[in-house]
C-alpha cells in the first residue's frame, strides 16, 4: 500500500455516524443486559445461605466481567472510528486482542476460583 493511499484513510461521514449509532444501540443493549443480569442474580440470592453466598460470589464475577469486557469492546470500537489509517487500524486491534487475551486468562483463574470455592461451601456438611 502507497503511502499516498494510506494518507487519505478515512472514514465517510455517513459510515462513521452509522458506525456511533451502532454503538450507542450497543451500549444500551448491554446496559439491559446487565439488569437482567442483575435481576436474575437477585432472584438466585432467593435460595438457601450457603448456596446463595456461593451463587451470589459467582454470579457477580460474572457480570463484572461481562461489564469488563463488553466496555473494551466498545471502547475498542470507538477507539476504531477514530483511526487515521489502516496501519493505526491494525496496531489499535492488535493491542485490543493482547489486553483481552490477558484479561480473559486472569479472569479465567479467578472464576475458577470462585467457583471452586462456593462448591467446597455447598458441599461442607452443616454443623
């Protein structure tokens, strides 16, 4: 690719604003994602002690990593619309995939965690 080419990267107008407009709707699905979300770890926090600690601990994880990640992406493809190039383009995904892949791992372990404990607490036998 020219280096004229690659000067005159640019987003139309027209695509640009349809591209916001895609994630403001993005955005505002997510945010009724998260209450429904919210709503149904509430309804899990119904059951008994134990279970619900567990649950409640899992389920809140869960959603601050779906928060996490769906606010990278989002980010990430505001972060795009803003690029002056292809090569910028490349290098802003590149970066996003590496953070995520770290991310994901690290919330991977956690989980597992988590997870690990509140089955080690339901099944301990009540005193």
């Amino acid at each position: 690719m020219s280096d004229e080419v690659r000067d005159r990267f640019e987003i139309p107008k027209e695509m640009r604003s349809m591209a916001e407009a895609s994630v403001e709707q993005a955005r505002k699905a997510f945010e009724k994602f998260v209450t429904a979300a919210q709503t149904t770890a509430d309804t899990i926090e119904e059951r008994n002690a134990t279970v619900r600690a567990g649950a409640k601990d899992v389920s809140g994880k869960a959603i601050t990593y779906a928060e996490r990640n769906m606010q990278a992406s989002l980010d990430h493809a505001q972060s795009l619309l803003k690029a002056k190039d292809l090569p910028e383009v490349m290098r802003l995904h590149g970066e996003y995939v590496q953070a995520q892949m770290r991310s994901l791992a690290e919330q991977a372990s956690e989980m597992s965690q988590v997870v690990g404990k509140a089955a080690m607490d339901a099944a301990r036998p009540k005193a």
